[in-house]
C-alpha cells in the first residue's frame, strides 16, 4: 500500500526533497552529530506504513544543542534587527520553493488533507512575511519625564534561548509561528517537535539549516531535539530557557506552566478548546452550514480551533439540524492526499480509541446520536485511523460536552430565548479559544463581541471557529492557557522590556521632588 500512495502521490521524490531518504527502508534521518537514543519510528496514519526513523535526544545530546543555542545567541543578538529579518526572509524563499514537498510530508505524516498540508507551509510563509516586515518596527515608547532635562523612553532586547515544544495537528505552522517572530527579535530557539511527527521536524530543521550555512552563521540558531515528555521536562526545568512555549492538551499545559513557573520563567501557551458557533434565528443558514461542517471535520476534527458544539436557536433548530445532517452525507473519507476527499484519518489508533469513548458517553448521559459515528475498514482503510464524522444532540452540562474530544464529533446544543443565553451556554466550558456568531442582526454581533459576550480569545461574526489569519495575535482564555502568537504585538512576549532615563543636564534632580543634597 504505502508503495502505491509513495509513487501515485510523489512522496519519495518529496521526501527526498526535504533531505529525508529512503522512506521505504525507514533509515535513520537527521541529527547525524548527536550520540542518540531510543529509535523513534515514524508510521503514517494514512497507510500505517513505517515512513522512517530518528534517534530520540539523550540528556547528553540535550545539552549538546543548549550548548551551541547558549553560544549561538551572544552573536545573534548583536545582529542589527533589519539583518535578521533578511535571515527570516530567505528563510520564507526556501519555504516556497519547498512548499509542494513539505505540504506532502505534513498531509502523509499527520494525516490532514492534502490541501490543508500546503495551507500549513502557506502559514510558514506568511508569518516570515510578517516578521521581515516587523524587524523594522521593533518600537518603545517615549515618555516625559516629570523631571527637567531627562529623558524617558522604553526598548525591548532579546531574551535568549526559546524553547518551543510543539503538538501533531500543526507540525510545521506553530514552530514557525514563535521561530519567526523569535528570530527577529534576536532569541535563537530549540524545539521538541512532537514525537508523532518527527520527520516534519527534521524537514524543517533541513530548510532552515541551509539557510543558516549560506550566511555564515552559528547553528545553534535553530536546535531540533526530537523525543518524548523527558526532552520536555529538561527544557521546562532549564532555567538557561526563559520563555518556554507549548502547544498541547490542558493537561500537559498545567504541568509545563508549574514547572516554568517554579524557576520564574515565562510560559507561553496554547491549549485546548471547546469551540462553539451560535446561531441565531436571523443567520444564513448556507453560510452555517459551511462554516460548521469545516470546522467540525477539518484536520479530522483535530484543530484546537475545531468546532465541538452548535448552539442553535430552537425556532430554527430543526432546520439546522437537518442542513447539517444532509451534508454530512456528502463527506468522503479517505486518502488525505486525494483531493478528493474531505476528511483523512485520525493521527493514531490511541485517538480513534479516545473517539469510540467519546460516542459511547455522550449516549450514557443521555445524548441522542444523528449521524452515526464508527471506525472504517477495507481497502483503504489499513491504517485503523480512519472514522466516520458523527453528530450527536446533547446538552452543555454532560460531562463529555464540557471536556475537548480531538476528534470529529459535533454536539448540538438548543437555546431559547435571547442570545445572552446562547452566549452563557458557549461561555460555560472551562476552555476559552475560538467563538463565533451567526447572526444578521447588527445587535447580536456587537453584542456578542462586547465585554458582556465571548470570554474566548477569539471571537467572530459570521465565519467559524476554525482558521486565523497570522496578522492577528492568536491564543485564548481559561483553560486555553492565556497565550498569544503569531500576529499584532505578540512579538512582545519573546523580548525583555528595558525602561531608560537620560539625564543631560549638570544637575541631578530627584523624582517626586525629594531632597538628597551632600
């Protein structure tokens, strides 16, 4: 089988592309200086065919990549901030040039579709897009001083290592979200990719390492440690690592931000969501349906932006319910990389497990299952990764509502009333990352961005839960772990904030007039 979708779909040529070779024997890649430790064996969830293999980091090879990421940064952060952005610039080049082949390897490894691979290395370019253009802008304030003849301004001056630990659903787009932006601040960054894609990091350390060669710069600029929780906890004990950001389950999330914050470091993180649209009787019921069913199949249903719940308005819930319900009908499961198909697999057999309960609960407490959900298998399906998307009727208190199923299961939920009610249903989770609102009423928009609607870090009007645009700071609320990247002023959290006063005159004045004379 993975010989077929490796010679129907280019993969090998892909693979080989990105510096990764022979993808059938599944030979060890990568990290060639580094003494290694477990083998880390790469399966695809599309065909479960071995794609290759990679040495885990040892605690020595850790300290390996520290070493040259310490010494690294004493050169980088002298570099005039506009150069570094000539760094993440060709960096993006490389990107485009590679975007095909990467977009491949993100689709086989992790299994989303094939043009939600290329959308992922698109993102990549985009944020190197962005920060070129912000390695021009990293501005202070001046202020007036309450004293004559001084000075007062603020800077921003690089931190130093940024340690980046990543999830599967996006491999490449979130580590390029923090490189990027890190980068041209002056930081230099080591990443733990996630141990079920780490041929995805490989490929994107080959690119950037490239780039590194060509400008005579230190390696240690960018660092990949590939492995499992214990390469995670070395980085979030090290205090030689100020800013540590980690993308992940809530779980994980409370142990990382616990750890960092008993050495006083900081935590950047992205975490889970339990995402809902509302909508109101005066929404457009084609544009619902759209925005639902790709939020709530995309990626499989494993984005933290994934549409988890519907809170539709009783006068038009039944004909909601059976909009949705019909284009359900028209999914095709399969093979991510034949555009073909909506939806691909889940990343592995431990997720589909985690589905299965899922179903099973929503039943238990009392839920009604609408579209049937299941694992599928044949031909095609080898992998046990494949499942069907399932809707089921259900209420915000059950248990398995309140908690994030990664996986293509859509609740839907009934209000009556005003929208302040469908508003303190969406709020009523103890996550906080992506809302939006289906409405034409001017009202119930601006209502539902007020500080009186979405508690969430995103909230929009009339387009789903799932997507962003890199120019806006993306992160949510709660249990989301309150972290921003990527676009607007996020940059900020990857520098340290210096105040300066400058005194230019022959006296030395005191402030709130205090008295010291000598």
């Amino acid at each position: 089988m993975t010989t077929t979708i490796a010679a129907q779909f280019g993969m090998t040529e892909a693979l080989a592309q990105l510096g990764i070779k022979d993808i059938n024997e599944g030979t060890s890649t990568g990290l060639e200086n580094f003494s290694g430790g477990a083998i880390l064996e790469s399966y695809s969830p599309v065909d479960g065919q071995l794609i290759g293999k990679v040495r885990m980091s040892t605690a020595a090879d850790y300290e390996k990549a520290m070493a040259a990421a310490t010494e690294a940064f004493k050169t980088f952060r002298l570099m005039p901030a506009p150069q570094r952005g000539e760094i993440v610039r060709q960096f993006g080049e490389k990107l485009r040039k590679n975007k095909e082949a990467l977009g491949k390897l993100v689709s086989y490894e992790m299994g989303k579709s094939l043009q939600e691979g290329y959308g992922e290395v698109q993102e990549m370019i985009d944020i190197c897009d962005f920060a070129v253009g912000l390695s021009r802008q990293l501005h202070g304030l001046t202020m007036h001083s309450e004293r004559p003849g001084h000075r007062m301004y603020e800077q921003y001056h690089p931190l130093g290592v940024v340690g980046i630990i990543s999830a599967f659903n996006f491999p490449v787009a979130v580590w390029s979200w923090n490189t990027a932006l890190a980068w041209i601040c002056g930081d230099v960054c080591i990443w733990k990719p996630s141990e079920k894609t780490p041929l995805c990091g490989i490929a994107c350390q080959n690119i950037i390492a490239e780039v590194i060669r060509e400008n005579n710069l230190p390696e240690g600029i960018s660092c990949l440690i590939n492995g499992d929780y214990k390469i995670g906890e070395l980085m979030t004990a090290d205090s030689r690592i100020p800013l540590v950001s980690a993308t992940g389950s809530t779980r994980m999330g409370k142990i990382v931000a616990q750890a960092v914050a008993g050495r006083l470091g900081r935590s950047l993180l992205e975490l889970g969501g339990n995402n809902a649209i509302i909508v109101t009787p005066d929404a457009d019921i084609k544009m619902t349906v759209i925005g639902a069913v790709f939020g709530a199949v995309g990626t499989a249903g494993q984005r933290c932006t994934s549409t988890r719940r519907l809170i539709i308005h009783e006068s038009i819930y039944d004909k909601v319910k059976d909009a949705i319900v019909a284009a359900y009908g028209q999914l095709k499961i399969g093979n991510p990389l034949d555009q073909n198909n909506h939806v691909g697999p889940l990343i592995d057999t431990q997720a589909v497990d985690l589905y299965n309960k899922a179903l099973e609960k929503v039943v238990a407490e009392g839920g009604k299952i609408l579209v049937e959900g299941g694992v599928l298998s044949g031909e095609g399906y080898e992998s046990g990764c494949y499942v069907k998307p399932a809707i089921a009727e259900a209420n915000n208190n059950f248990d398995i509502v309140q908690h994030e199923t990664f996986a293509p299961v859509l609740y839907l939920l009934k209000y009556t009333g005003e929208v302040d009610n469908a508003v303190a249903i969406q709020n009523g989770v103890a996550q906080g990352l992506s809302s939006a609102i289906m409405t034409n009423n001017l009202r119930e928009a601006e209502h539902f961005l007020s500080v009186a609607g979405s508690d969430c870090g995103i909230a929009n009007v009339n387009i789903g839960t799932s997507g962003a645009e890199i120019g806006g700071a993306f992160g949510g609320e709660k249990e989301t772990g309150g972290g921003r990247e990527s676009g607007s002023d996020a940059w900020k959290i990857y520098m340290r904030r210096q105040t300066n006063t400058i005194n230019y005159t022959t006296k030395l004045p005191l402030a709130q007039g205090i008295k010291f004379d000598l």
